[in-house]
C-alpha cells in the first residue's frame, strides 16, 4: 500500500515534540539533561516541504511556540503513548501534577491536553515566558479566530487554562489525510455549501450584468496581482463586496453559484434564521462565527435576503432601537474587514442601509427578462430531453407571459407532473398553461 503523503512530516514533527517533552521534564525536575532550554531544540525543516501539514505552518509563519501547541492538539490523534510521559503521579501528594494540566476522557484512556499542558511545555515554571504564552489561547490568535483549535469553553472550569485543547476534525483531516474537510451545517456554522449542475448558458442574463459578474472573477483571479504586484493594497481594502437586487426568480442564487463553480470557490449560503437573534449580542456573535470560520478560506458568503440582517438603521428612540443600530454597525465594520468574497441579495435594494451600499464593489440590478430573454429561458428549459407537443410555441409563451426564469423553471415542473399525471410522455400547451396560471396565482396575478 502506498505511503499517505505528510506522513514524514508528522513522523519528524512528533519526534522533536517527543525530544522538547523530554527535555522539559529533565529540566523541571532538575535531572541529568544535555541541554539548558527546550529552545535548543530547533524544529524541523519545512522549507520545500509540500505537505498539507507544512503549508498549513506557512499560511500562518507559526514559530516555535505555536508548532508545539498545534502538535500537542494532534498527538491524541496521531500518536497517543506519547503524552503517557505526563500521567506519572506525584509522590508527595499521591496524585498526578497538577502543573500537567490534562484531563480524562470519556473513552480515551490516555492523556489528554488542556492549556495548561501547552504552559507547561513551553515554560515550565518561567512566570514571564508563561504569560508570553498566554496571547495564543486570546480569541484574536488564528488557533481560535480561525478554528484550527478547539477550547471547551462549555464546560464549567475552575481556571481559564484548564481548558481542554484539541484540534478541529478540520484541521486534523487536512494534516493526515490532506483534505480540507467541509463544514457541517450548526449552530456554530449556519451555513449551507450550495451547488448546481447547470452552466452559464442555462441562466439568460443581461449583457451588463455578465460584465459585473466578470469583475467579480477578474478580482478573485488577479487580486494577488493587484494588491502585492501592483501594489494598490497600500490604498484598496483586501476583499469584494457585492449586491445583487431585482424580483424573485431573477437568478441572484444562480449567478453566486455559477461564479463559485467557475473560479473553483465554495459557496456558502447563511441561514439568516440562525444568525439573526432577539438576545442583545447573540446576532453579533453568531455571525462572527461565520467570518471567523471563513477567514483564509476558499469561499465565497452568500447571504440570500440580505436585508433581513443588512436592513436600513432607524431614529434612536428606545433601548431595542438602539441595540438595533448597533447590531447595524457591527455588521458594517466587520463585513468590511473580511477579507474574501461577500455577495448579498435582496429583492429590493433600498431595504439595505446605505452605509453597507457605499461600501460595495458592485452593486447588480437583476431585472426581469424582455420577452427574448423569456423565450431562450423557455427553449434552455425544455431542451429536447423531453418531448414537446407541437402545439406549444415558446415565442407565444415569452410574448404573453412575463415570468421570471424562476417562475419558469416551476411553470416546466408544473407543466412535467401535469403529463404524467394524464399517462403521457409528451408536455402539452395546456400543462403549461396549468403551470402559468398556478405561479401567477402565487404573485397574485392572473390570466
């Protein structure tokens, strides 16, 4: 069977974790040691190395420091016996160092690391280098901004350093295995990876709207280029922001979408429901959630109905109001310190606040096809995989119905069901009309 590749990596990484844990316990107990500091103990080299674990150590030029923290979170996963070194148990009160940190699984048998641990390891009883080490564990660090680590914060601790330190599946996937495993959809992700098997030439848009959409692309292609190369990111915001508005069925989702398959991103689309909360704080939390986890990463944030959370601020005349505004402000700052790519969408565009609309890259009106665009939407939708009875003309259905390219796509379903439903292989005019008739009906219109 072939080597998984990385496997060297780790091997080389766990055994200098190995020879700085060894040295650290001589030390600490003052016995017999070659060396005067656990610095001495220099890290392997990583340069030409094209494992994930090693470009997961230069995305973030992690020092010595932050290489034995992101070890010790893996070693429970990869090679467990190693921290075997740190259940031995103290003589003179019969249990084990409290100064070890560490905690006892459910099933596990082994030693599992808290904060304390890390401590431990790279300070010993050094009061200084301790509280040095203590900015890694701050929220700010990428070890918690960007979820590479977990901390249960959950649990009822006694001190914030006893904390279990673990890393994320995410994490731990993409160092083994060197896949970037995609997010589950909860509470703490409220977002929803959204796909299509449908191309460019299935979506009628307008001439000017394809041009936005191809800015967008150029940016998410060439950004390096104009940010470094160039060097306008002296003046230009790292990042692009985009509005997309217009009617209902107009292909917003779509064209989001489309644009992620085209330029290799995932697109994520957030659940306002779980965002959104009636508790002061929470709504600002559950989206820093979001950004946090999406920081350095391939994806593309769609937020659908966006003015839900994105909406016009009000005059200040109670509390709620207020929190409102604030809410409003939060969200204004940190969309505009984030980094990737954002797409909003709303039916009507005056809904958002004006502040987020003067911080868009682009801002793309989705109107409602001509009657051309409503007869290629027809012919792109029944493209002669099914059968279609001659009495249905696309041009006398563009001309005499103005529908959407969403409320086509119901009107084909409808006009689909309707066929099988009478035993037939073959869509008619009427199965259409049927569909026509019941998709007004639902925009409250009429024949």
């Amino acid at each position: 069977m072939p080597a998984i590749k990385g496997t060297d990596s780790l091997d080389n990484e766990i055994d200098w974790f190995c020879r700085v844990l060894d040295t650290r316990i001589r030390l600490y107990f003052e016995q017999t040691c070659d060396y005067d500091s656990i610095d001495e103990m220099v890290p392997p080299q990583l340069k030409g190395d094209d494992s994930e674990y090693a470009r997961l150590i230069a995305m973030y030029d992690f020092d010595f420091d932050e290489r034995m923290i992101l070890i010790l979170a893996l070693i429970p996963h990869l090679r467990p016996q190693v921290l075997d070194t740190l259940l031995i148990t103290n003589s003179n009160t019969g249990r084990g160092y409290v100064e070890f940190g560490g905690w006892k699984g459910k099933v596990h048998g082994g030693f599992l690391p808290t904060c304390e641990t890390a401590l431990f390891l790279l300070a010993g009883s050094d009061l200084n280098r301790r509280i040095r080490v203590m900015r890694y564990f701050d929220e700010s660090h990428p070890f918690h901004h960007h979820g590479l680590l977990t901390f249960d914060d959950e649990a009822t601790r006694e001190t914030i350093f006893s904390r279990p330190l673990g890393a994320s599946m995410e994490t731990v996937n993409r160092c083994t295995t060197g896949i970037c495993q995609k997010p589950d959809f909860s509470a703490k992700f409220p977002a929803t990876r959204i796909k299509s098997t449908l191309e460019w030439d299935d979506l009628v848009l307008a001439p000017e709207v394809m041009d936005e959409v191809a800015n967008v692309s150029a940016w998410i292609k060439h950004q390096n280029t104009i940010m470094q190369t160039w060097g306008l990111g002296r003046i230009i915001k790292p990042g692009y922001r985009v509005l997309f508005y217009g009617p209902p069925g107009t292909g917003k989702s779509m064209t989001a979408t489309l644009l992620g398959a085209e330029t290799g991103m995932d697109v994520y689309r957030i659940d306002l429901s779980q965002v959104v909360s009636k508790y002061i704080g929470e709504t600002e939390k559950n989206l820093a959630n979001v950004f946090n986890q999406a920081e350095r990463k391939n994806w593309i944030l769609f937020f659908d109905e966006a003015d839900a959370l994105f909406g016009k601020r009000t005059q200040t005349s109670s509390a709620n109001d207020r929190y409102a505004n604030q809410e409003v402000a939060y969200l204004l700052q940190r969309i505009e310190d984030f980094d990737g790519i954002v797409i909003l969408a709303t039916n009507l565009k005056t809904n958002i606040d004006e502040a987020f609309a003067r911080r868009f890259q682009s801002l793309v009106h989705f109107s409602m096809p001509d009657a051309d665009d409503r007869q290629r939407l027809w012919r792109s939708s029944l493209n002669g995989q099914c059968k279609i009875d001659d009495d249905v003309c696309f041009q006398q259905l563009a001309e005499r119905y103005e529908l959407s390219g969403g409320g086509i796509t119901n009107v084909v379903r409808c006009g689909a069901l309707s066929a099988l439903r009478r035993e037939s292989d073959t869509i008619c005019h009427n199965d259409l009309v049927t569909g026509i008739t019941k998709e007004l009906r639902k925009e409250g219109k009429t024949l």
